[in-house]
C-alpha cells in the first residue's frame, strides 16, 4: 500500500520521507533493497554494493558508462540499509507489521544551499513514488509497468510542498523559482515567456531551474497570481501538457493565497 510522501526538514536539509506497508517478512524486504540483482528490478540505477558500514557503494544510470559513488553509513539486517548517493543520505528501515513488514524511507538533500536542494523534492517524492510501487510488485513477483504521465505527478507534489509559491524578497522584487529537471537547455529556451525576467539556471549536479524576477507592483496579490500561472504553464510544457488558462475562480483562490499568506525571502 502506498502513501504519499512529506516532506520535512532534518539538522535543517529538506529530507523526504516516504512509507510503505508490505505484505512480506522484513528479511525478504531486506534482500529487495540490499541486492544488487533485486535492486536492478526497481531503483533508479545498477548498484554495486559493499555491504557493511564503510563499504564502498557506485551507482550506474541505464545508458551511461560513469558511475558515481558513495559509502554504506548502516547495514543492519533486516533493520536498517542507510548510504550516501552525491552527499545525499538515504535511510531504509524496515520494522516488523503484523505478517509483513513497514519501510520507512527518508531521503535527506545534502547538497548546497538548502533552499535551492528543496526545489528538486517535487520531481524527486514523485520518482521515489515509482520505484518504491516497482519495489512493492517485485516483491510480489509482478512486473510494473512504466508510468505513462509525469507532469501531474510532479506538479501535485510541488503544489503540497509549497514549491509553486512566488516570494517577495526584502527589496521589494517579486521572485519565482521552479525546478525544471535534466532537461536540455536548448529545448528549453524557446518555452520562456518572451519579456524580460526570465531566466533558465542549469547546475551539472543540482540539474536546471526557471527564475522570474520582477518589481512588485501596485497589487502584489493580482501580480503574484499572475506570474504562478506562467511558471505552472511553462512547467507543464516541458512535459508537453498544454495547460489551459486558469478559470477566474482559480485566479481569485491564488490571489486570495497570497493577500492572506505573504511569503518573503
């Protein structure tokens, strides 16, 4: 069974945690997630594993001939599996649930400036989604298919985690930032809105980000709401939804967000 993924904040990284009930014996759990030849059935990437603390873990993504490395913090079986992926820690506990077993996953962002880590935990909750569902079929010696839809998954948990807000910062500037994920710069160039503002930041190790600054004007909460309806819009179209404008509804609900929670930075 699965749960929806919250994100908190942990010696003040953002760190996602995430749960999953199991109908299967924690040594069994164990072997899924320590295994190399069962992780290769649901994580992200080929593990190499060292098991035992200090050992040595690489990772390897499907096409690409580098890896990259980290070491095991913890390996407790069947208890708890905690290893550093790119100063990353990922932490798996596994407890006894009646005739199975709770896993409890937290993923703390060790990586830069915090602020800038957290824009990620959209695409990240939603990632972390899909493999722990392809965890939970290969233990119950299913296949799991592909999702076909990535745009709503994300953008549903940005719009939880209050990733979508804009900000006014102390100088007056209205700013928006939204993770954009790996994509290429130059397919993402021609999706920015055509005014002054706009700006795309791409990090080899953090991935690229949209930025919008801009002078607040007379009605903050008008111009706000405006802006979030691009940054949604272009968001979606890098995953080639086509969202349509915003009911007025929805305009006044986003306009009386932020005329009721104003956020600074």
């Amino acid at each position: 069974m699965s749960g929806r993924a919250t994100l908190q904040t942990a010696d003040e990284r953002p760190a996602l945690r995430l749960e999953r009930r199991l109908k299967h014996a924690p040594e069994k759990v164990w072997r899924a997630i320590t295994d190399p030849a069962e992780l290769a059935h649901w994580f992200p990437a080929r593990v190499d594993v060292e098991l035992r603390a200090g050992g040595a873990i690489r990772f390897t993504f499907p096409g690409e001939d580098s890896t990259t490395t980290g070491r095991v913090i913890t390996a407790d079986p069947p208890r708890e599996f905690t290893f550093v992926w790119n100063d990353d820690t990922l932490r798996w506990l596994i407890a006894p649930d009646g005739d199975g077993s709770l896993l409890r996953f937290t993923h703390t962002f060790g990586r830069g400036d915090p602020a800038i880590a957290k824009l990620a935990a959209g695409r990240t909750a939603a990632g972390w989604d899909v493999c722990l569902d392809a965890l939970d079929a290969r233990l119950a010696g299913r296949t799991a298919g592909q999702p076909r839809e990535w745009h709503g998954r994300m953008a549903s948990y940005v719009e939880q985690f209050g990733l979508d807000d804009g900000e006014v910062l102390g100088d007056g500037t209205i700013r928006f930032r939204r993770d954009l994920g790996w994509k290429p710069l130059d397919e993402l160039r021609p999706l920015l809105p055509g005014e002054p503002g706009w700006q795309l930041v791409h990090d080899p190790r953090e991935g690229t980000r949209v930025e919008f600054t801009e002078a607040a004007g007379d009605d903050v909460p008008a111009q706000l709401a405006r802006r979030h309806e691009q940054v949604d819009k272009l968001f979606a179209a890098t995953h080639g939804v086509d969202l349509p404008d915003w009911p007025p509804d929805r305009v006044e609900a986003v306009k009386k967000h932020y005329a009721e929670h104003p956020t600074s930075g």
